[in-house]
C-alpha cells in the first residue's frame, strides 16, 4: 500500500539541547507542521498529557529521565499508546538502536541531522500513522451502520408481525373466497379487486418505507448548494390537487430574496412533500394549511401548519419513531404506516438540522424545521 502525503501534524520535539531544538523546530515549522518542544523528560509527559500531539520527536541521552524510560510510559498509557516515537541520538551501537525499538519506538534518527533524513522520517510516520486513524474512524463508521441496519431488522421483522399480517391475511381471505364462492357479478369481482389492491398497496408502503429509513439511516447523502423557493413551490403544487379535493386552503410564504442551502435536493423536498401531505390529510374540509419559510438568526425555519386534528400531548414524545402511530381513531382512520415523520427526521438530521413540532389537540399543528445557513 502506498503512502499518501501526510498532512501537516502537531509533533512534540524533546532533547535538553537547546540549539537541537530550535534547529528541529525552525525546519519543521517551514513544512506547515505546529511544533512544541520540551527539555526534559518530566517537562515532556506534561506536555503531553496536557494535548496529545501527532508525534513525538525524542532524544535518548537526557539527565534524569531518558528517552527509553519516556517512551515507556508514553506507551504504557491507553490514551498515548498509538502516538508514533522518533528517536534522537548520536549513539549509534545496535543495541542502543534495538532498545529504542523495543521499548515501542517506531524510527530512528542518528546526530548530527541530516535534514532530509528527518523531514522523510517524520512525513512517513505521519502518514501512518493518518491512515492508521482513517481506518479506524471507517471501522467505527461501518459497526454504526451495521447497528443501524440491525436496529432497522429488528423494526422491520414486528413490523412484519403486526403492520403487515393483518393486510396479508386479508388478501389470503379475499383469495380463498373467491376460489370457494366466486363473485356473482362484474360488481363483486371489481370491488374484490380493489381491496386486494389496497391492502398490496399499504404493505408495498410499509416495505418501501423501512427501506428508505435504512438508506437516509446508513448512507451519507450528496449536498449542494440548492436555492429552497423552487422545492417549496413544487412541494405546493404536488398537492394542490389533494387539498382541492378537500377544499382546504394551501398557502406558500417565502421571502423575495433566493434563500440558497446545502442540500441533497430530492431528499429536502420530500421532507416537505410528507409534512404538507400529512397537514392535508389530518386537515377537516374547508381548513387551512400553511407552508412557509423564514431567515433567522444564522438559521433558516421552514415551517408546516395547519388548523387540523392537532396531536395529543402524551403522543407527542414519541411522534418521530419508526412505526409509531397517533393513537386517537380520528388519526387512525387515515391510511399510514408510521414511518413517514421518522424518515423526515432521519434526512433533516442527515442534513445538520432539526425539527421540532407544537401541537395541540383539536387546534392543529406546526412542524418546524430549522437547518443551518
């Protein structure tokens, strides 16, 4: 495996020669590397428990404490023990040179210096030692997305107990009836047919929801720069015709100036897409639902609000989990598999921002979300 360039590093330099360390210092800082120094052994396990740094330059031959002994408990210590040790020395016998290596040294640099010679030294274990954390922060990102995937596997097998048995068994019914008692008329066999789509149609949702959840849960989505206006206005208009069915009156505000975000454009719509459907649907005929759009304080609100069902208050702590449902009848009574708010959740988390929702029962509601400028 080839080595990428390091990155400059915060790298501690100790020797009690004071002309090694400036001569060590000026040469590292002209790579764009942030260097400290220290003169001792004691003053040098300060200096690092006080910030850890990226690597540590150390000479052998000090008074007191020596380099073998600093490096010692450098790597005896869990929080230290992957920092890599250069070290200094104008002792040149094998033995001398195994010792360093033996007691958790990763390099070695004879006196006097050879500037070149350390600047590789110190780039080459530099980029070790970022790839060594590279992988490690990869590691931990894969084990929280294969909980993630577990948890969403869980969800998914009560689901199937309960959301989709009951449409299941259903549509096995309906295909047992109609196999033993065929339907008399073309009236019959029509409205067979539609309950057997309806009940495919909400498991087909239920399915395509947990497998939306698992890829906003698990994957990072591509942001860009997107002016917000144009999502909102089609968000308007994908369900206009909903909420002229309902007479419900649908209403955009936004300001005149273009408000322009990071974001994953098909993700952030359907944000909005779910939450002014949901208004809609929870909506009685002849009420109002409102879209609107506010610049804050180094933040930007988009609001949703409607004068509709509203949420009870002992519902509303648990509103954005997966499979959760309102458990009033008058929510009930409308088609849905509970995973429509957590998804929402999942993306405006996924994009940096929040959501917050203020409810009250029979006066309506307002989702807001707040996503950074």
């Amino acid at each position: 495996m080839s080595l990428q360039k390091a990155k400059p590093g915060h790298i501690l330099i100790v020797d009690d020669i004071i002309d090694n360390l400036h001569m060590l210092m000026d040469m590292l800082e002209v790579q764009g590397h942030q260097v400290r120094i220290a003169m001792s052994g004691q003053e040098a396990l300060e200096a690092i428990k006080k910030q850890k740094p990226d690597l540590i330059l150390l000479d052998i031959q000090m008074p007191g404490m020596d380099g073998y002994e600093v490096c010692e408990r450098v790597k005896a210590d869990k929080s230290t023990t992957d920092i890599p040790v250069i070290f200094l020395s104008a002792l040149t016998e094998t033995s001398d040179i195994v010792k360093g290596f033996e007691v958790g040294g990763v390099d070695y640099v004879s006196k006097p210096f050879q500037f070149r010679e350390v600047l590789a030294r110190v780039e080459s274990q530099l980029a070790v030692s970022q790839q060594r954390q590279e992988i490690e922060e990869l590691r931990e990102r894969d084990r929280q997305q294969f909980e993630a995937l577990a948890d969403i596997k869980e969800r998914f097998i009560r689901s199937a107990f309960h959301d989709l048995k009951n449409p299941l068994s259903a549509i096995i019914m309906y295909n047992q009836t109609m196999r033993t008692s065929p339907p008399q008329s073309e009236e019959e066999i029509i409205e067979a047919t539609y309950s057997i789509e309806g009940l495919a149609q909400k498991m087909h949702n239920i399915v395509t929801g947990i497998l939306d959840l698992a890829q906003v849960q698990v994957g990072n989505l591509p942001l860009t720069d997107t002016p917000i206006q144009p999502i909102l206005e089609h968000v308007i208009q994908s369900n206009k015709i909903q909420a002229q069915q309902k007479n419900i009156n649908l209403m955009l505000e936004v300001p005149d100036e273009e408000i322009v975000l990071k974001v994953n454009e098909h993700y952030f719509e359907r944000v909005f897409d779910n939450l002014v459907s949901d208004a809609i649907k929870y909506t009685p005929a002849g009420g109002d639902v409102r879209l609107m759009m506010h610049v804050g304080d180094g933040c930007v609100e988009i609001m949703v609000e409607d004068n509709g069902l509203g949420i009870p208050e002992k519902d509303l702590p648990n509103l954005f989990e997966a499979f959760y449902r309102v458990k009033k009848t008058s929510h009930r009574n409308e088609n849905g598999s509970g995973l429509g708010l957590s998804i929402v959740a999942a993306i405006v988390a996924e994009h940096g921002g929040r959501i917050d929702v203020e409810s009250a029962e029979g006066e309506g509601s307002r989702f807001i979300v707040t996503m950074p400028c």
